[in-house]
C-alpha cells in the first residue's frame, strides 16, 4: 500500500536551531501580499522567496516569479546556505500548541514524520484526496515544479493506524532539535532528523500496508503527480510529505463558521420561521459570545447552533421530520452521512430549502463568508446588517471524514481546517531534474 522512504533532504545551514524561524513560512497558499513583504524583510534568505516569490513589473507572464524563484534556490544551495544531508534519513516534525475544547485551553502536540511518499493515482486507493481541487492553482504549482526540479512544501497525510506506526512517529520526535521556532500563533516547531536505521525500517513497515488520507496539499499532489508522468525516473517518483497518525491525539481539525449574507430579494425573509419548517429550533438566549462558546461545547454532535441577526438572539438546530425528507428528496448521488454533516445541512436546508437557490460554487461564494475563529465570527456577525445570521458549525471528526472519503466522496467546500499548519522551509527534496 503506502511507500514511504528516507532520503538526503537539503536543509538550512543555520548558526543554532532556533535561527529557523527567520527562514520558515506560512504554506504559500497561506500567503497574503502583506505576509509575503514581512517574510521578504524578516531575513534575504526567507523561503518565501522560494514558495511565493513577489512579481515585478518586469514580468512578462506569471512563470517569471518562479524563474526567479529558481534562481535563488540554486544560488542558495551553490552557495551553502542549503546543505543536503549526508545520508538518507526521515524527519521527525513536533508541533506544541493549544486549543480550545469545551470552553478551557488545552494544550496538544501533533507528531509527524517527513518522507518521501510513492505517488500513486487516487484511483489505486492508496493515496485519497478529501477535496477537490482547482486548475489554475495546479498549473501554478507546475509551472513552479518545472522552473525548481524540487518539492519546496510539505504534502500533509493523514495515515490509517492501530497505533504502532503513532509510536514510531513519536520516537522520530526525539532526540537532538536540528531547528526550532515558535510562530505567531504561538504554536512551537521542532525539526529532528533521524538516521538510525533501525527506526526508518520500523517506520516504512508500519507504513506499508496503510493508506494516506490528504489533509493538505491537495493541488501539490496532483500537480507532483502530473510532474513525475512528464518526467519518469525514480527520482521523481515520489513527492515530500508529514504523515501523521489517525491516533495522535494531537491532530485536532477545526471548523470554518459560515455567516449567511442575505440575499437581496429575500433581504426581509423570516429566517426563524423559515428554519422551524425543517428543524427543531431551541432559544439558547441574547447573543452572548460566553453563551455562544458554551453552547458549542455543550449541546449534541449533531446540532447546529446559529446566531438570528434579526432577534440577536442564539438557537440550536436539530432536523425534524420534514428536515429529513428534505434530504433524502435532495440527496442526488450523495451519501446520508455526507448529507447529514454540518456543513451540506447549511447548503442545503439553508441555501436550498430557505432560500431557494442552487448551491453551486458560485452561489456558495456570494452567499457565505468562512471564519475559522469563533470569536471574529460572532464578532462580525454582531457588527454588520448584511448578514442573515451566522452558522457555528462543529469540527467534521476524522471518523466522518474517513468513512466519506472511503466512500468515493469527497467533502463539501470548507469542511477541514487540520490546525495547525504544516510550515514550509524546514526540508527541500531536490529531484533528478534539477
């Protein structure tokens, strides 16, 4: 099934461990143009330059950037700034960080182990993608993989465990710290290699017969994919990637809240009362962000709780008879457990069943702002009368997410947010070409 194996990673020549943090980044998707001129300043030799490099009027065509790109990497390796390691190895990658679960902070470590990974096509199920991509950020990524010959940023797999391959990823994350950082987010980074061998085969075997679930870098994947058909050879055959296990308790996924914009020929429609027709709705109180919070730890896995704009006032929601029906009527190829996730009930009932539009990609993109934080989300729906009201939805469970995927589905738009995010800089993979 899975294949992973070691190999000669090129690294940052850092002076201590801790001088990583002024050469990491972000993913590059992750990357705002103000990120990126932070990124610029903070250090000349800042990955960014490499993920995301800033176009310049001199630019004739979007490839340009990458170009350049390329030219700092080969100068950086020419030059010493990149050493590659000695001898194969894996690498082992620990985030510290904490979340908030039911209503207190609490504190999480992820473990994961940087590979090579096997490209496969998804339709040999080994390798299974949650989301579905776009085309031009792929053709992007390519452009940019034909102009480096390298993989720059980490693919994040999600790997099916009993355990043992979540106690040989643990023993990756020991030993001496080869590179150290704590982000804005508060979240600490440390790097280990590891060369012993021992370690390494226990890894591969318990990876073996394994499959690879896709939280991050979907586009990176498809895209190396596509490289190594264009470019065959071993060397390319295989794409970097953090592999984390379904039993680390650490892997913490959070939710995107959905506020509903209101749609200007139903600006004054009844939301409560059109909700009631296809859910059980509960007053919860005023809109209160405590309430809010305690009501998100508190009520059942399969309720949504929404904030009415109109009333101010916070309800939770469970589907009622008529809810249900709506479903099933409206289920097309879908499975009942993908119809039944937080996400396609505000798609559908809402969208569909309220408002009576098609929830396209389009209409989606019009009609819904994501907030990945419960408190801007409270905070925004309170401050402005364009919203309907706001969707506080529970984090999708790995559970739900395997078993749809499994399933030959894919999740709706916005339903994974694996936090935290995997930064790029820490290891380069350089392939055949370069």
């Amino acid at each position: 099934m899975a294949q992973i194996k070691p190999f000669c990673g090129y690294r940052y020549n850092l002076a201590a461990p801790h001088d990583l943090g002024n050469v990491v980044s972000p993913p590059y998707d992750m990357l705002s143009a103000a990120a990126v001129d932070e990124l610029y300043n903070r250090d000349s030799r800042n990955v960014a330059r490499i993920i995301q490099n800033k176009a310049q009027p001199a630019d004739k065509a979007n490839v340009d950037r990458h170009l350049r790109a390329a030219g700092f990497f080969k100068e950086w390796i020419k030059s010493g700034i990149l050493a590659r390691d000695a001898e194969p190895a894996l690498y082992g990658y620990l985030q510290r960080f904490s979340v908030r679960e039911n209503g207190r902070e609490v504190a999480k470590a992820r473990h994961a182990v940087i590979a090579l990974l096997k490209l496969v096509d998804f339709s040999a199920g080994v390798v299974l993608p949650h989301e579905y991509t776009l085309s031009a950020p792929k053709q992007d990524r390519l452009d940019h993989m034909q102009a480096l010959h390298a993989n720059t940023e980490l693919i994040f797999g999600v790997v099916a465990d009993k355990g043992d391959l979540f106690t040989e990823i643990k023993q990756c994350c020991a030993g001496p710290v080869v590179g150290s950082f704590t982000d804005e987010q508060q979240v600490t980074h440390e790097l280990f290699t590891v060369t012993d061998q021992a370690l390494i085969a226990r890894c591969m075997r318990a990876a073996a017969d394994r499959t690879v679930l896709i939280a991050d870098g979907h586009h990176r994947y498809e895209t190396a994919l596509r490289y190594s058909q264009q470019h065959p050879g071993e060397a390319n055959a295989s794409i970097m990637a953090a592999l984390v296990s379904m039993n680390d308790p650490g892997l913490v996924i959070l939710p995107f809240h959905r506020l509903m914009r209101k749609s200007p020929a139903k600006a004054s429609l009844d939301i409560m009362a059109s909700l009631r027709l296809f859910f059980n709705c509960a007053e919860c109180g005023k809109a209160d962000l405590t309430i809010l919070q305690t009501t998100l730890a508190g009520s059942a896995p399969e309720t949504l709780v929404f904030l009415d704009k109109k009333s101010t006032t916070l309800f939770t929601l469970s589907l009622n008879a008529q809810g249900r029906a709506f479903l099933e009527q409206n289920r097309g190829e879908h499975s009942l457990r993908w119809m039944e996730l937080g996400m396609s009930l505000v798609n559908t009932i809402f969208v569909q069943g309220v408002l009576g539009l098609t929830p396209d990609p389009t209409i989606l993109h019009d009609m819904i702002e994501y907030s990945k934080d419960t408190t801007e989300a409270f905070r925004r729906s309170m401050q402005s009368d364009e919203w309907y009201g706001t969707f506080f939805l529970r984090p999708a469970t790995m559970a739900d997410i395997e078993a749809i995927v499994k399933g030959g589905e894919r999740m709706p738009q916005k339903s994974t947010n694996f936090f935290p995010k995997f930064y790029s800089g820490l290891v380069f993979n350089v392939l055949e070409n370069a």
